[in-house]
C-alpha cells in the first residue's frame, strides 16, 4: 500500500509557499518538495506537524492508495 498526500494541494489553497512552510516546520525545502511528490513519507511526528500547521483533519491530508477506493465504493 501507498500513502498518498494532498500536501501540496492544500499549500497551495492556504496560500503558503514551500520556502515558508520549511522555514515555520523547520524543514529544507528540498524535504518538502519530496513530500509533495510522494517520493517521501514524512516522519509521524512530521505528519502530525503537518496536520496542525495547516489544521486539517489527517483524512484530508493522508490516504492509503489502496484503501481510498474501497471507501469510495461505499
């Protein structure tokens, strides 16, 4: 299974760049960008970060790829 994130949608929506959202997480922006591309799982603490930086519920951060369409089915 693989977690896929919608990171980079809701940056983008809240109006944050990726430069100041590594700077307030105390992360490189080079972190960030492989985070958005799906080429690196954040840490669990950095997933919870995340979801308090932007303040959104962890099912609209964060999905199993897997799962999501069995969910959808429902």
């Amino acid at each position: 299974m693989k977690v896929i994130n919608h990171i980079k949608e809701i940056r983008l929506k809240k109006g944050v760049t990726q430069v100041k959202m590594a700077e307030d997480l105390q992360i490189t922006r080079q972190t960030v960008n492989a985070i958005e591309k799906n080429k690196y799982n954040p840490s669990l603490e950095l997933a919870l970060k995340l979801i308090q930086y932007f303040n959104v519920p962890i099912e609209e951060m964060f999905y199993l790829e897997e799962t999501r369409g069995k969910k959808d089915e429902k």
